[in-house]
C-alpha cells in the first residue's frame, strides 16, 4: 500500500501512514509479519524469455512507473531519468534517452509516442522511432500514473485532483478538469484509460468518472465506494488502480469500498462487491481478479459479481495487482515471487522467484508474453510452460 497525502503536510501523512500499517499492539508477531509459502506440486512454469535492468524505481516515493508496448517496443523507463526501448520479443535494446530528471510516472504510450512525468509534474513526449525529445508540459501538480495516449490526445492525471488533456502532436493543453480532494488519501493515483473516445478514470474520492477525449466535458460519474466510519482513516476510498475496459463493461475497486461493473456507455452499475484495493482488478476466463489490500485474492463472476473463490495464503505478503496471462492468474509479492493460481479454484499452481525485491508495479500482458518490472529495476519477459 502506498503511503498517505494529507493537505497539512508530508509529516503528518508519514505519521498517518505508519498508523494505518501498524496493528494492534495487543497483537501477535504472526499477524503482523507475512505468512510463510506453502508447498504445492506445481503443474506450470514460468519461463525467463530475456530480462535487463532498466534501473532503480523509487518505492518509498510511490513512483509507478509501469512499462508501456506499443510498434513491437517495450519502453521501460527508471526514476532517474532513463528511458529505454528493448525489443518486445528479444529484448535488444532499440535505443536510449537520459533525461536527467527524476521520474515518478509513465510510461504512456501510443499514436507514436512514448510519455513520462517527473515529480515537478513537468510531462515529457518521446519519438517511439528513436527516443527523440518532441514536446514537454508542465502541470500544475505530481503525477505518479502513467498518462493515457489515445483519441489524439494524452491525459495526465495528478495527485492534487486534476484531470488534463494534451494535443498528443504538440502538448498544448486542450481542457482540464479539477475535483476535490478528501482531507486524507493514499499515495498514488489510478492512471486514466482512453477506451471509444472516452477518457475513464478513478478519483481519490472514490468516484469513478467518464469524460469525452476531445474537450474534457464530463459523460457520466458514478460512486463507488462512500466513506464510512467517523474517523479520517476510516474514510479514505481511494481508486488507485487503473480502470478495466472489456467491451461495453468497465471494472473498478477501491480501497475500504467496492469492486464493480459499470456500463461503459452511461455508467450504470450492474453489480457491486465490498472489498478493498490499491491495485487494479484483471478479468479473463468469466472471472474479475483482486488483490485485496490484507493479501487475500479473490475472484468475482463477470457477470453478477458472485465471489467464485478467495485465495488467503498470501496475507501481508504486499501483493501487486493480479494479471491474466494465457489462461492462468499471476501476482506477484514483496520479496519478488510470482505466484500462480488456477483461475477456476484459486489454487497455486506455479511459483517463480524472478527477484529479490518486491513486485509492486502492474504487470503488463501481450500475447504470449508476461512483462514484470521489480523495484530494483529488474525487467523480465516470461512465458508460461504447462507440464
């Protein structure tokens, strides 16, 4: 879980933070440390195809910098600035770009373009082709998400509650759009998804909005979670992770609030569930995957919300946001472990040790291809290998 913004200030998010990821005192050393691994004969394998170290991510600042695949590249990029394309499948390196800046968000890529953020909220658009230098922007606030690309523009997303579409060509600033922050939130926000002209994005008030790429006009807004309990803590309803398009449905959760299905076109909702999340949900096989925040995961029927099975063998285990990957559900954990689970039962069915630091960033899906990124840098393609 990322750590907590509050308006008065970093040392009292930090303070809050601790509050909130410390237990009871009361409570035993077993409840507070992750769970040890279970044995289990497994029946799959995930295989390195190439990896490379791409460098350091800053964990501690919450920088989420998730790779992007676009034109056959996979662009990486670290918190010092390198940004780097490998080969999709090879993992030749195409070409490099330092921009000597600390980077907290990105990589957005598409229509050509590959684009990163640092922590000034200064937006830099890259050449996909040869990693050239072709526009920056600079926004008003952080941004720790990667940008949206789509519908001719690029969409930033800040984590003072602001919404802003570029001109993908040029960077100008074609409209904005400002909400209102709760007193207390986590650190990080959901990176919008452009999906039918449609800019889909989850807010730090629990509130999931849909705006029309061209001029930023709201389309349609839906709650999906409403803070409860008297206590600030108790109140924070974050949607940190990204939002799931699959055809005309849209998956979303929140933290200490639900995960649900909306109407992509209006955003009616077709089903809600509690639960509690900083990460994205994934969906394949009938089936919406969750990491929930105490590290059990669950599964939920795509298409009345049913829970399907619930996995708590992971617990503390800070676990990423699952991924769908060639019929198998995959997250990974903080001591850098890739778990495997059938995605009809919730059993482990493979484990790989790909690092020894955490897996926190969103995993990315191509094909037959599964694309990991550690905070230490590490880069790895993997595939799955049944026996």
């Amino acid at each position: 879980m990322g750590f907590l913004n509050r308006a008065v200030g970093r040392t009292a998010a930090v303070a809050l933070a601790v509050a909130l990821g410390a237990c009871a005192s009361n409570e035993s050393k077993e409840d507070v440390e992750p769970v040890d691994l279970v044995d289990f004969a497994p029946s799959v394998q995930l295989r390195e195809v190439w990896s490379a170290d791409v460098g350091s991510i800053d964990e501690k600042r919450y920088a989420m910098l998730q790779p992007g695949l676009a034109d056959g590249k996979l662009i990486a990029a670290s918190s010092d600035g390198e940004v780097t394309a490998f080969d999709r499948s090879s993992g030749r390196p195409q070409w490099e770009t330092d921009l000597d800046i600390e980077l907290s968000g990105g990589v957005g890529v598409g229509l050509g373009i590959a684009v990163v953020v640092d922590y000034r909220g200064r937006a830099v658009a890259l050449d996909l082709r040869n990693g050239a230098q072709l526009w920056t922007y600079q926004v008003s606030g952080e941004v720790v998400s990667a940008p949206a690309i789509g519908s001719s523009v690029v969409v930033l997303q800040t984590v003072d509650g602001k919404l802003v579409g570029l001109d993908a060509s040029s960077g100008e600033e074609l409209w904005s759009q400002t909400t209102t922050l709760p007193v207390l939130t986590l650190r990080g926000t959901a990176a919008p998804v452009i999906s039918g002209g449609l800019v889909i994005a989850g807010l730090d008030n629990g509130k999931l909005v849909a705006l029309d790429a061209r001029d930023g006009i709201t389309r349609w807004e839906q709650r999906v979670a409403i803070p409860q309990g008297s206590a600030e803590l108790e109140r924070v309803v974050d949607i940190d992770g990204s939002p799931v398009v699959r055809g005309d449905l849209v998956f979303a959760a929140s933290y200490q609030g639900r995960v649900v299905a909306l109407s992509k076109e209006n955003g009616r909702g077709l089903w809600a569930r509690d639960a509690s999340t900083n990460h994205s949900v994934a969906v394949g096989g009938g089936h919406v995957y969750l990491s929930g925040a105490s590290g059990s995961v669950y599964a939920y029927n795509v298409g009345a919300g049913q829970i399907a099975w619930s996995n708590n063998e992971l617990l503390r285990r800070e676990l990423s946001g699952p991924a769908y990957f060639q019929d198998v559900v995959i997250v990974g954990d903080l001591e850098g472990y890739l778990h495997v689970l059938d995605p009809s039962s919730g059993q482990f069915i493979g484990r790989e040790e790909v690092d020894n630091d955490s897996i926190r960033i969103p995993m990315l899906v191509d094909g037959d291809l599964l694309f990991v990124l550690s905070d230490d840098g590490k880069l790895v393609a993997l595939t799955l290998a049944r026996s």
